[in-house]
C-alpha cells in the first residue's frame, strides 16, 4: 500500500470512523453485497452523460448544494453536476446520480486486498477490535475512490468543486483529482468544528477568521492556498432584515441532537407567553415533537427565508445560528443535551446573544428581552465579507481568486 493510499484512507476515516457499527468482516462483505444486489434489482443503475466540462459539482446533501449554488449558476454553461440522488433534488443538464451500485461492485472487488491490509491499517491508527468494522468502510473507502476516478476520466474537468471535506464520497472525489492533477476548489457548507480533516485542497475558500484559526490548529497542506472570501451563499442575505424591537414570534430550530421532551415543554411556556412559536427541523430529523402543541411548521427551503417573520431563533448546536445572525436576526443558544456542548463555538466567539442550560432561564429571559441592534456585525470574524467592498457579492470575489 503506497503512501498515497495511505494518506486517502487515514482522510476517509477520519470522521465517518466515529459512526460505524459494529460488525464482522465477512458480514461487512455481505451487507455491501445486498447494497449492490439492491441497486441492479431496482433498477438505480445510473450512468454518467459523455459531457466534457470545464468545472465538475458534486452536492452530496442539501447544504453543499446550498454552498455552491451561487458558484454553480456562475459556471453553469461550463460545468456538469453529480449529486447524491437520494438527497438532493436537481434537474439541471448536464448532470447525473452518484452511481452507487458502481461503488459497492468496485468495494467487493477491493475486499480481498482489504483482508491482508485492514488488520495492520486498524492496529497502526486506531486501538484494535476485530469486531469494528473498519473494514467494511476502508473497502468501501476504496471502492468510492476507484469510482471517483472513473467519472473525473470520463468528464475531463480542470476543477472539481466540493463543500464538504471528511464525508466518503467527497474525499474520494479529492484524491481521485489529485491523482489525476485536477485541481480542487473547498467551500464550507457549514461552520468548521476542530475535529475535522486537515485541508489538503488546491484552493480553500473559508468563510472567515474563525474557520482560518480553526483549520490551521488542525492543519493546512503546504500546496493548499487559503483565501477568505465570506459565504458565498450569504450573498443578498446579509444584514437584509431590519432590528427587532420586540418578540412576537420565535423561530425554534430543532436537530438529533436536541432532546425533544425538553423543546415541548419550552414550546408549551412559550405559547402561555402569547407569543408565536414557528419550528425548523433538520433535514434528517428523527423523532418529532408532540402533536398537541401549538406551532407553526416551516415550509422554506433556507433559514434565511424562514427568519423573515421571526423575531428571534432558539436552538441548540447548529449552524443555523450563524446564518440566522448574519440576517440580522438575534440568536438564543439552548442547551438539551449533556453530551454536547458548544460544538462551534459560538458561544465562545460571541456570536448568539444568549445562552442557557435550563429551560426557566430560556423563559425568564423572554419576559425581560431587551432588543439587540445590529447582531449581524457579532458575526464578524466567521463571515470576513462583513464590512467590506465585497459583503453581500462574495461569489463574484471567490471566482476572482481561484480562476
């Protein structure tokens, strides 16, 4: 195993490692078996159009679509698109699925090699435990990478776009341009959190200092170039709402990390406020919050339309704080979760303009809520557009920089 291969593998498990199950060898080759099986019997084989572009997207969820929309529409009559067809919706030519069924077939072929390698591999970077299937994931690590390969030979970009930099998929399109020298443009989809992957792309375009402090803790390869640019999805949205100058209606912003008992119970007090009460769910939310309660359900595609009418957001760990405040609306942070505490630092950094652990406070605090002007400039130092000759035009400044 050459150290290319290496330096993949160590990237791909870098944060997937954390959610895989527990399971036998073998019985990780027949579960990819019955992935693969499934995908030809219904008949999800899909194939790759024969387009040659300039610029190649992949959007494996909603929010990396979201993160490169803006760039996607500016490059759109050079560019082809794959995304992952059971998350995102897209119907833009030329584009095409992410064909899984090729994946697992070249993860099963990898299976042999992966049985002589994957002791030595799970004893050189992780505490061994046969049971821990990290096979399975460095097979199908390897089987994502071959695939990557074969649709970047076909489509011939120069520049391959990604917003995600540790999920499988995405890491296999890095290296797989790297090994192909195409070169590889990093947007955030998200805020960055300091267990992620050290940024090995040609260009990384971060959203502000707090992303730079945070991915040069972590690590920048030295052919990495880093421009910060602001957040391209951002642009048009930036302190676009006028201060509040008291609540009427609270948007509550709920994800799986949340305990859900506890957001009934808030939502209940906060109806006997009289004040209105709008709820967001992730877009993989599990669970859901009780019937009898009296809300609003959000039905916008983005966070930024969804605080049109909000007068201030309550959640947990999530991103959406940010995008709320860079809206100008205020943010309440509202811990339900023991485990999980401050994950982006936005307490830390200033950024919402509260925050609790216990529900009575969450209340107390709306009873006396004093209204906060221009909350949008506590977002400062994540979105480096802010104040400057390019706020609200931040795509326009990232082409600039990397073409």
């Amino acid at each position: 195993m050459d150290i290319f291969t290496i330096r993949y593998l160590r990237h791909s498990l870098h944060i997937d490692i954390f959610y895989l199950k527990k399971e036998r060898k073998i019985n990780g080759f027949f579960n990819v078996l019955k992935l693969f099986l499934k995908s030809i019997f219904s008949g999800k084989i899909y194939l790759q159009p024969k387009n040659e572009n300039e610029h190649l997207f992949y959007f494996g969820s909603p929010n990396q679509y979201n993160a490169l929309k803006n760039i996607y529409k500016s490059l759109k009559q050079n560019s082809i698109v794959c995304y992952q067809g059971n998350d995102v919706r897209f119907s833009d030519e030329p584009s095409f699925k992410f064909p899984f069924w090729q994946a697992y077939l070249n993860t099963l072929l990898s299976y042999p090699f992966i049985f002589k390698i994957s002791n030595e591999f799970t004893n050189r970077f992780f505490s061994a435990n046969k049971y821990v299937s990290y096979s399975r994931q460095i097979a199908y690590s390897l089987g994502a990478y071959e695939t990557c390969l074969k649709i970047l030979k076909k489509s011939k970009p120069k520049y391959v776009w990604l917003s995600n930099d540790h999920s499988t998929i995405n890491v296999a399109f890095l290296y797989a341009a790297k090994k192909l020298k195409v070169k590889t443009i990093y947007l955030q989809h998200a805020s960055v959190s300091p267990k992620f992957p050290k940024l090995t792309f040609d260009y990384a375009c971060l959203d502000g200092k707090i992303s730079f402090e945070i991915y040069k803790n972590i690590g920048i390869a030295k052919e990495c170039q880093v421009f910060l640019t602001g957040i391209s999805k951002m642009d048009g949205w930036i302190n676009i709402y006028p201060n509040r100058r008291s609540i009427s209606k609270v948007l509550i912003c709920i994800n799986n990390v949340d305990n859900l008992k506890i957001y009934d119970d808030l939502i209940a007090k906060i109806n006997s406020l009289n004040i209105l009460v709008k709820v967001r769910e992730h877009p993989y939310q599990i669970g859901s919050l009780s019937k009898n309660l009296k809300f609003e359900t959000c039905i916008e595609n983005s966070i930024m339309e969804s605080v049109k009418d909000a007068d201030l957001v309550i959640g947990g760990d999530s991103s959406i704080h940010l995008e709320a405040t860079l809206c100008n609306i205020p943010c309440v942070y509202f811990n339900t979760n023991p485990k999980v505490y401050d994950y982006y630092g936005f307490i830390t950094n200033n950024l919402v303009v509260a925050y609790f652990n216990m529900l009575e406070e969450v209340i107390d605090y709306l009873k006396i809520y004093t209204p906060v002007q221009d909350v949008y400039l506590k977002a400062k130092n994540y979105c480096d557009s802010i104040d400057k000759e390019y706020e609200n035009s931040s795509t326009d400044y990232i082409l600039k920089k990397v073409l």
